[in-house]
C-alpha cells in the first residue's frame, strides 16, 4: 500500500531496513539467547543519523516526528523487536524532556540523544504501582537547591545501560495526582543504582530492571515541567509513545508474516507447497489484512500526533490495542503455518511470537487502553 | 591528515555465475558493489578522519557508471569523490590502472593512502603495492589493525597466515586492508541526502600529465593467452581410527603407491 512517503521518510525507512537485515538479523538469535544489550549495534545506528529522528535539527536531530520515529521502530521489530525497543526505550525516556523540558534542559540532553551518545529511560513502574500508575511510593523531597529522591523502580526497559532517566516521584503526597512530579536523573548520580536485570519471556535483547534511589540528591534544575505536574507529563508522553508501541508491533506482524509466507511457499506437503492449500492461504490472507490495517491505522495516529492534533489519547490507544492484538495473532500464526519448524528456535517466528506479547502489556495493558478508550467515549456527546 | 581511499567497482561475485564454455564471468544482469575490502579503506578513512582530522577523498578509475559507487561513497559521509573516467585509460591492466590512479592521488594531495588487499574480480592484489611504487613511499599490506598514528609515521598489525606482525612506516605511506580492520558502516540520513546532489569531480587523461605510454592499452604489459580452469592433479585422502589404525593405513597406502617398501615387521 502506498502510504505517500516523503523521498525524506523513504530514505529513513530504507536506512533502517538496511540496519536491521544487514546488522542486526545475524545477531538475533544469539541476542536473545543470552539476553544481552545491543549496545554495539546501537552505536552503528548511531552513525546512520537516526538515533535522532525524532529530535528537532536545532538539537542536533534529524527534525523528525513520532511518524519517522514509528518507520524506524517498524523497521527493526521486523527483524527483531529487543533491539528496535532498546532504541526505543530512549525515545520513551525523551519525549517528555521534547515535551516539558526548559532550553537549558534540551540543550543539555537532547544533542547527545541525537546523536547516539546517550541512552534514556523511564521510570515509571514500581511494585505497587503497575496499572495504577498514581499509587507513586517513590519520593522526592526538597532540600535547598535539591530534591532527595528515595524508592525503587521496577522493570525499567534500558536500566543500567541508560544514561538519562525521566524519573516520576511524589513530591506532596496530600495533593494526591497533583503532587506528582518528574524529574531528570543521570546516570552517575551519587544515590541512584540499579536493581536485578529481568530475566524475560520476549525481547530479550532488551535490558529491563530496577532503578534503586537511596537519598540520591538531584539538583533542582533537573525537575521537568513544574512540580506537579508529573502525571501530565506522564500522560502526554504516552500519547506520544504509544504509537511507537503500535508500530513495534507492526514490525513484529510484518516480520512474522514475511518468515511465514516464505516457508509456505517451499515447504512441500502431499506433493505440493503448502501455501497452495486453501486453508493456508486464508490464514495468510487473514495476517496481511490485520498487519496492512494495524500498520494504516499506526501511520495515521502518528501523523495525527505530528501535525498536532488534539486529543490523540483516544487514538494513540485505539492504534496500540489493534496493532498489539495483531502482532500476538499473526505471529501466532506464522508459527502455525510453519508447523514444526515454527516451533524451533532455528526459525524467527518462534521469538517473534514470544516478543510480540510485551506489546499488549507495557506503556500501558490493552485492558488499560480499552478503560482509556471508553472513557473518552463516554466524555464525548451525541453527534446526532 | 589527508587521506585518499581507493575503491574499485566490482561484479558482486555472491551473485555471479561462471559461463562453463568461456571461463569467464557472467557479468550481465550481475548488481555492482563496492569492492567489499574496500569498504573497510573507507571506514578506515572516516576513522582516522574523526581522531585526527583532515579530510577523506575517495576515488574510483572506470566507465561512467562508477559514479554510482562513489556516491554510495559519499553517502558513508566521505568529503569528496574522484572519478578517473577517460577512453585513453580502457584496456589498463594493473600496471597502467596503478600508474593512472598514482597520478590523480599526486594531484588530490595525501598523507595516507588506503587500498583494499585486492579486488574480489580481478584478485591481483598488485594495484595498491604499485600505487606505492609510483609514488615513491612505503606500503604495508594486508593491514588488520592500526596501532598508532603521529606525525610523521603509523604503526599496523599485518594480518599474516601464521600470525600477525606488527609494523611501523614513516607517513605518507600506503596501506591494504583486510576485513578484519573495521566493520564498515552503513550510509547515514545526512550523508545520504547530501550524496544525491553532491557533483562528482571527473579527471580525464588531459589533465593529469600522464605519459601516453604509461595509460591504456598501450601501458598494459599483460597479455591473456589462455584462461581455463586447472586439471585437478592431487586429492587429498582423510584417514580415520586410532592413531595405530591411521599409522597402519597410511603405510599400506604407502606401499601401495610404492612409495615405500618392505613388510610391516622389517620396518
Ligand atoms: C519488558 C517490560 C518493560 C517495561 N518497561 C517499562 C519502562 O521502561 N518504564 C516503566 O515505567 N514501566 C515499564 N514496564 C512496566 C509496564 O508498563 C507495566 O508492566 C504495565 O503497565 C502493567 O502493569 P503491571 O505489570 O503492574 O500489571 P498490573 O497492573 O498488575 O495488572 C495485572 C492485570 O490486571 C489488569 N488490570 C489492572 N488494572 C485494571 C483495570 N483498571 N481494568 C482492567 N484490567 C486491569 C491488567 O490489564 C493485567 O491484565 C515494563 C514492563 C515490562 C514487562
Ligand atoms: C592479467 C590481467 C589482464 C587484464 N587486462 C585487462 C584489459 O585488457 N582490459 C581491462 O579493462 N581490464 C583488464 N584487466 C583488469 C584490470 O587491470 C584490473 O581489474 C585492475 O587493474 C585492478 O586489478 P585487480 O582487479 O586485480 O585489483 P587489485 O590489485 O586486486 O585491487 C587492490 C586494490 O586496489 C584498488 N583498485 C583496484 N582497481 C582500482 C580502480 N580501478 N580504481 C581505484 N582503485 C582500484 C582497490 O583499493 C583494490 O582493493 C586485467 C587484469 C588482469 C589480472
């Protein structure tokens, strides 16, 4: 389908197709084997520019949106959505700094995002605060020119190997939601360590783990937005974000669906391919139709975001259900046309399948984004 | 530091076939690459260029459409591209192609130069050593690591069979590279869109003060007389078992072939 690419947006898109079948396809296998960070191949795409194409050129980015931030996360989920996540998970860590952070703040962060020197986070989650993301036991207390952080975060995506960390802790817990606040924190800072790395069902290039904040003493500057503020800066982030969880998902259907339709196509059963059987086509049929209309919907909800809509919440979630519950059923079934061999670690499908499922849980559970839905069609008035 | 990679545009030889009548490669319909070690002059280039600056010139001797290599080039992000493209240069072989190229890079200026170990086609491995030649300074080949840099000399590991050596040359030198070297880089964004407009400076003959004798046909020494694939002469033969078996076998093979003689217990 044409989606009316600029020649621009083809060239990312081309750039990091290249990326992800000449880089990081030979390396797969053995990533999520032994569970390691991609840092060598974050470095390589580091030199190809696109680590900022979501930042504006005035920070030393490609002045990109979250449209040409989704093509390159599309486009590495399709070989292996661990390493297109540990580039993401940056993306997740700066939007807020892109949406709230003050001159100083871009000008001190966002080059060396660009450019792939430093990787972000965002530590959201803790142990009693999953879904119910404003049950914050993390604190932040003022102390002069500081804020004394104490608590822990759980199954941050980038721990550890994360440079920059946007940090959501309670600075006044009477006002409740409003009492919330995000802050900036380097990797480095006295105060501030790391918990147990996650040891995972998918992506597992991917680094998840603790942050552990011990009176780690962040200077004041490093608050973003205004005190508060937090859970805004939290909501709009993932409005943002979550279409680049959409087209992870995306990528993971795209990819699942290419390894199927190859193997229909050679693999030999009752003297003939496989994909000449009826049943085989539509299930084939059936994964085109909802990677084409997730990967649709995605682009749709990005551009939406970037020319500024209001109100993409509703959108943002519409796009990251569909899109997730397409990348957990195609995947599923690329697995089901290969049989066996879909089984079996020797072909991709078998992770894709494994990987595809953290797109209907993080950023936000599926269940989450359906309450989300409804809530904003329950605000909105008859039209007629 | 000024640095002049060389690069020659190759048959991508993954994908060729080998016409069995004639010997000779398939070449129609076969997509062109970059000469893969070559990719690693580049990426050598751009990161000695990062540690020391200067600037990094890439240049190709070939028919027109080596253009295309040297703006994959240019999207790697080198500074500038060459391309040697004159009817007086057809029919080179490595000696003339050398001597052509020598007089361009004389002309770019340099500080080093960068050669892959050999073409993937034609596989003499004679062009850089003989670029040297010409221009009268050192080369080092089959170049895997590069130690150190100052001034006035460079220090490499040379990639050998039984090990590597380590080498120092004063500068300006020529190296040949191995794979082993780098890993080359893919095009970047900025780089990518710069090379789609960038203009290709193209030298012919006229302007390099070359000697007639020296380019072309009429520099090419080389004469093909025959090409054609060896008669297999030897074959090797693996032994199995026990040291003892495979001691006994080797023996009897050897008194079969009368190579050696006498019985077992003689002997
Ligand atoms: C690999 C990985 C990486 C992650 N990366 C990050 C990160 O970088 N930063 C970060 O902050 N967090 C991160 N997370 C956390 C992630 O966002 C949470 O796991 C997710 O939001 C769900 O929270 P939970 O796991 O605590 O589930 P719970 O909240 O415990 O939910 C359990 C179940 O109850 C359902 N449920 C809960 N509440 C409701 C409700 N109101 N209505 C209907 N159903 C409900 C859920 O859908 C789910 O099925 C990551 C998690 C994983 C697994
Ligand atoms: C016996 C023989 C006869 C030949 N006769 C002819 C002929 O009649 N007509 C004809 O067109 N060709 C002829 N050729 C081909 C041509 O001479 C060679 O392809 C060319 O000189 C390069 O040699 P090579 O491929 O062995 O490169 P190598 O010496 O193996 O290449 C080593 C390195 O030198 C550099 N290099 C090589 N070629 C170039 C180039 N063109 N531009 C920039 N850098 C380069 C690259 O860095 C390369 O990695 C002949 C080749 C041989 C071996």
């Amino acid at each position: 389908m044409n989606y009316f690419l600029t020649p621009e947006q083809e060239l990312i898109q081309q750039i990091a197709r290249r990326f992800a079948r000449e880089r990081v396809a030979p390396l797969s296998a053995a990533l999520d084997e032994k569970s390691e960070f991609p840092r060598r191949l974050l470095e390589v795409l580091a030199k190809t520019d696109l680590c900022g194409v979501y930042i504006p050129e005035e920070y030393g980015g490609l002045g990109g949106g979250m449209f040409e931030f989704c093509l390159v996360v599309e486009e590495i989920s399709r070989v292996d959505s661990g390493v297109a996540i540990s580039f993401a998970g940056t993306g997740l860590g700066t939007i807020p700094i892109l949406l709230y952070g003050n001159e100083e703040q871009k000008k001190k962060y966002l080059p060396d995002v660009a450019a792939g020197k430093k990787i972000g986070a965002f530590g959201l989650t803790e142990a009693n605060a999953g879904s119910d993301s404003f049950a914050q036991e993390t604190t932040a207390v003022k102390d002069g020119d500081y804020y004394v952080i104490n608590g822990t975060k759980q199954w941050i995506t980038n721990a550890g190997e994360a440079d920059v960390y946007t940090v959501v802790a309670v600075t006044n817990r009477a006002k409740g939601a409003r009492g919330i606040s995000t802050f900036i924190v380097e990797k480095g800072t006295p105060g501030f360590s790391f918990g147990k790395k996650e040891n995972k069902m998918g992506i597992r290039a991917s680094t998840t783990g603790g942050l552990v904040f011990n009176n780690c003493r962040v200077p004041r500057e490093n608050l973003l937005a205004k005190e508060g503020m937090g859970m805004i800066v939290v909501g709009r982030t993932f409005d943002q974000s979550r279409p680049g969880v959409a087209a992870q998902a995306v990528g993971i259907a795209q990819g699942a669906l290419d390894q199927a339709l190859k193997f229909a196509r050679h693999r030999v059963q009752f003297g003939q391919p496989v994909i000449r059987m009826q049943a085989v086509q539509h299930m084939l049929a059936d994964m085109a139709i909802q990677t084409e209309a997730a990967r649709a919907l995605v682009y749709s909800v990005a551009r939406d975001i970037d020319s500024g809509g209001k109100g993409v919440a509703k959108a943002a979630s519409i796009a990251k259900v569909f899109a997730s519950d397409a990348a957990m059923k195609v995947s599923t079934d690329a697995v089901q046309i290969m049989g066996g061999a879909g089984y079996m670690k020797d072909y991709p499908v078998e992770r894709m399948m494994r990987d595809a499922k953290i797109t209907q849980i993080y950023e936000g559970t599926n269940q989450i984004q359906r309450n989300i839905i409804a809530s904003e069609l329950i605000k909105e008035r008859d039209e007629w | 530091m000024n640095i002049v990679a060389c690069i020659k545009q190759v048959p991508d030889t993954s994908e060729v076939k080998i016409d069995r009548e004639t010997n000779t490669l398939i070449r129609e319909g076969v997509p062109s690459i970059i000469n893969p070690f070559d990719l690693n002059a580049i990426e050598e280039g751009l990161l000695l260029k990062e540690r020391f600056g200067g600037s990094v010139t890439v240049i190709s001797m070939g028919p027109p459409q080596v253009e295309s290599a040297l703006r994959e080039a240019l999207s790697l992000g080198v500074d500038r591209v060459v391309l040697l493209c004159d009817r007086a240069f057809a029919g080179s072989d490595t000696l003339a192609t050398s001597c052509t190229l020598a007089a361009a890079i004389r002309e770019i200026g340099f500080d080093l130069i960068l050669c892959g170990k050999q073409a993937i086609d034609g596989d003499t491995a004679q062009v850089g050593p003989e670029i040297a030649e010409w221009l009268d300074v050192p080369h080092l080949t089959y170049i895997s690591a590069v130690e150190e840099v100052s001034d006035r000399s460079i220090t490499v590991s040379r990639l050998l069979e039984g090990g590597y050596e380590r080498v120092r040359a004063s500068l300006p030198a020529l190296l040949t590279v191995v794979k082993e070297l780098n890993e080359p880089r893919l095009p970047g964004y900025r780089a990518s869109l710069r090379a789609k407009t960038e203009p290709v400076t193209t030298w012919g003959a006229a302007g390099l003060n070359l000697d007639p004798a020296n380019i072309g046909m009429k520099g090419s020494p080389t004469k093909v007389t025959r090409s054609f694939v060896p008669e297999l002469g030897r074959q090797g033969q693996f032994l199995a078992g026990s040291p003892e078996e495979q001691a006994a076998a080797l023996i009897a093979a050897l008194r079969s072939a009368r190579i050696v003689h006498g019985s077992a217990k003689e002997s």
